[in-house]
C-alpha cells in the first residue's frame, strides 16, 4: 500500500488523479497537464513534494563530513540558508543520488534528496557516518510544496498573509530578500528560492499538521495544483536532470552534463569518488548527456536508440512532449566524439532529430 | 462518462461504429482518453493494410505514454483519420466522431456481434478500477 502524504485529501478534493510514485501516492494531474504546464510557464502552480527526504545532519563534524560524502563542497555555503546543487558519489564516482544541500546555521546542514532513492541514500549516509561526530536525522513530519512561476512572488505574499495575518509582514520582508539558491526559515517555514521548473519559485518545507492550510491559502491565493506529469515535462524543459532515467550509479559527473557540480578546489578535499573521477575530468568521458529535438512528428521516449548510419552512438535517457515547443525534447546519452545530428528509432520508423544544448525553455521562453 | 448505447466496445477501450456499407469506424472511448490524458501524437494504422484482431495497429501518445490502439476484428484498413496527424487532441476533445482513429473493411460482417455492448462495457470498466 502506497502511502499518502499530509495532502492526499486536498489532491483529492482538487481532482487530482493518483498514481504511485515510488511508494507515494501522488497526482500525475488534475485534469490536463499542458493546462497545469502552462500555469507555471505563464502564472503559478503548486507541487506536493512531500515524498522528497530531508535528512537535517549537526554536529561539530557536519561541515568536513560533508566535504567528503559530496562532489560540490559545501563550504560554498557561507551565509545561513545558502543552498548547492550537488551529487553523492560512490567511490567509483557512479552517482548515488542528487540533492540540494542547505545551510541552516554553522555545523547544521540540510539535505533534500529522490524519495526513490531514499533507503539507500540513508544506508550509504549512515555507513559514512560510522565514527564521525554528526547527528542524522531524517525530517520525515515535514511537508513540501514547491510554488513555481512567474507569479510565485505574489501568490506566496498573499498566501502567507492568510496563512498567518500576524507576523507575515516580517516573514514576507525575509522571503523578499532572498536570492535564488537561498534559504530562510520564517514562522515555522523553511523557505528556499530553488525549484524544478526553470522559473522562479520557492519550496517550501513545514509541519505536516500546516500542509493542508497552506494549500487551501495558496489555492485561494489562485495556485494551479500541478501534478507529477507537468513536473517532468517542465523540469525537462528546463534542462534538468532525472535520478534513475538521466543518471544513475553507473553513470559518473562527467557522462551526466554535471560535471559543473564537482568542485576540485581545495585540491586536499579527499570527497568520494574523485580519486576514480581525476581521468574523466582531465581527458573527459567517453559518453556525454545531449538535448535532442524531434522536428517531426512523434514522441521521444526513454529507452529509444540513437544512430548515425548503422552505428549506434547513443540512447535516449528522458523524453516528452514540450509543451512549450509543440515538438517533442529529450536527452540523451550519446558517444563524446558524435556531432551533428541522428537519428531516433521510433518504433518501426528512423527520425532525424537534431542534437541541442540541454536547456530547451528558461523564464518562459524557448531558447 | 460518455458510453454511447449504439456502439460497440472492446476490452482494450476501442468503441466500434457500424457503417451502413458494413465497414466499421474505430475509436478510444471517453473512459480511455480520460485515463491518456492530454493526446499530442497519434499514429493512424497504413491504409490497405490486413490486420487480424487484436493485432497492434495504431499508436496514441499522451505527453506520459505511448498506447498501443488494437484492431477490434480481423479486415483491412479502409481509411485513417488524417485531421488527427495536426489535431491529436480532437481524441480528447471529441473521442465518438471528430477523434475517430481508423475505418476497417472487416472480413466477417458478425465478428462486430461478438465485442461488448455499452452495457456489458461500463460494468467491465466498473471491475477495471
């Protein structure tokens, strides 16, 4: 039996139409899904992520614990809720997870990381932890609701101001200061300007007990309730990866377009996987993660080959119809010394689709 | 949900219309466009094409998923329709006329007897969910 989340009752009071995902029974929409990518796109929706994992660590050996369970060095972090995009490798530099690490305050860390990968992140967390001076704990009597959209900013004002008329002027004060990839916590909320859809927005983490209130404030507020299906069609649009269909343990940083993430300076910083990571990132990977657009008509799907003539270069890793585009977007992982165009098989048919950079949509726009 | 009393159902949410020259039009029922979702590509079945029943035919793509659309009864493939190739949302829209898929010559005029009717269709839907 899948379990529900503190707004299963306001999915279905909403019309949504639920799906198990990973365990979880969640949306995949309310109706129609272009409607709900459009919201966000043009104006605002809201997602339940209450199924992602948080795992608050603390302790006096938070910070260079950190440093060598991620790729991304968490001393980056330098002001109270300045978040990073990172991976957690395996000493093969084969990706684990992705994940968001937050600072909350000094030696108190924040991570959010897949609700499908959540028993082995916390086994792998707990194995590195042997012997270290932390405290691990996973947050699981926390909600999230990720507010994304051009309008997020007005919407989440007037939310918060039914919310909680007294005191949201000085939330609202916070939450106006910050920058994208910062975080605060105001009245009980953990508030972060981060996101999945390439637009503005914020997530938002708090008490199960508050979910379905700020839910009915945010939906009062005119939020469109999004599901699971305009989730990947935006997050897709928007150049952003998917653990277990873009990446995985036997893909690395490099093969991945996330080579950004893996931060080599201080050269003593021993984080896992780098010494297994040092050839790739001298000489690159021998595959490397495209964006493809199909000009004709069909749809890109996970799982199609991609060829060039009778070679095989490649595989489709992520596929979906844009609705921004009108054409179907994908990744795909691809052979490094392949340029120019290929072709996709399609069930019985080959399509040409041309070989893009990874970012289809940003603030609205095709790019 | 709309389950028009004329027509004839499969297992596989295909309706079937008996045309007056004996061909049949086929569609996806209003039960199984809900459960697609929005349609943006449909892939209509070649023309002159001998199919038997239950053979895979014609492909519908939601923006989640590809679904197989199966022949309802053995024939050939009179026509296709072609609006849909611009206008894949018509199956949403208008599953019973506008979002018809494909026409069929079917080789035994009394197979059509042996598919559901709208009754016997609404219950295996009721068990279904």
């Amino acid at each position: 039996m899948a379990q529900r989340t503190p707004l299963y009752q306001s999915h279905i009071d909403a019309g949504g139409k639920l799906v198990d995902f990973s365990g979880w029974q969640l949306p995949i929409h309310y109706g129609s899904l272009i409607t709900e990518h459009q919201a966000v796109r043009e104006n605002v929706g809201m997602f339940d992520v209450s199924h992602m994992t948080i795992i608050d660590i603390h302790g006096a050996g938070a910070k260079p614990w950190l440093q060598q369970l991620l790729s991304n060095d968490v001393s980056k972090l330098v002001n109270n809720g300045d978040a990073l995009y990172s991976c957690m490798l395996n000493n093969d530099g084969g990706i684990i997870d992705d994940l968001i690490a937050y600072l909350i305050e000094p030696s108190r860390y924040r991570l959010v990381v897949n609700a499908a990968t959540r028993e082995k992140d916390l086994k792998w967390i707990t194995e590195q932890a042997a012997g270290v001076d932390i405290n691990i704990e996973e947050k699981s009597e926390l909600a999230m609701i990720a507010v994304q959209g051009p309008a997020s900013h007005k919407a989440l004002e007037t939310a918060l101001t039914a919310f909680r008329p007294d005191g949201a002027a000085l939330a609202w004060q916070k939450i106006s200061a910050l920058s994208r990839y910062q975080a605060c916590e105001v009245n009980g909320l953990f508030i972060a300007a981060t996101g999945y859809t390439g637009e503005e927005g914020y997530e938002i983490a708090l008490a199960a007990d508050l979910a379905e209130t700020m839910w009915s404030c945010l939906t009062n507020a005119g939020v469109q309730p999004c599901g699971l299906g305009a989730r990947d069609t935006l997050r897709l649009e928007a150049g952003m990866s998917l653990y277990g269909n873009d990446m995985d343990e036997t893909t690395t940083p490099y093969n991945s377009a996330l080579g950004w993430s893996v931060a080599w300076q201080p050269e003593e910083r021993a984080f896992n996987g780098r010494n297994a990571l040092a050839g790739e990132y001298k000489n690159g990977a021998k595959q490397k993660l495209c964006g493809f657009v199909l000009d004709e008509k069909g749809v890109l799907r996970s799982g199609q080959l991609l060829y060039q003539g009778d070679r095989q270069v490649g595989a489709i890793t992520s596929g979906t119809y844009s609705p921004t585009l009108k054409k179907s977007i994908a990744f795909g992982r691809i052979d490094s010394d392949h340029e120019g165009d290929c072709e996709v098989q399609i069930r019985r048919n080959r399509l040409p689709v041309r070989m893009t950079r990874r970012v289809f949509v940003r603030n609205g726009n095709p790019l | 949900m709309n389950i028009p009393a004329e027509l004839r159902y499969t297992q596989s949410h295909e309706w079937v219309r008996l045309n007056d020259d004996g061909s049949i039009t086929v569609g996806i029922t209003d039960h199984a466009q809900e459960q697609l979702g929005d349609l943006v590509f449909v892939e209509t079945p070649e023309v002159d094409a001998e199919v038997s029943a239950q053979d895979a035919v014609a492909v519908v793509e939601s923006v989640k998923a590809a679904s197989d659309i199966y022949a309802p009864v053995t024939g050939s493939i009179a026509e296709a329709n072609g609006a849909l190739a611009d206008e894949p949302e018509l199956v949403n829209t208008d599953p019973y006329n506008n979002g018809w898929l494909f026409q069929m010559q079917p080789s035994d005029g009394t197979e059509i007897e042996q598919l559901l009717d709208a009754e016997a269709y609404e219950s295996f839907i009721g068990s279904e969910s």
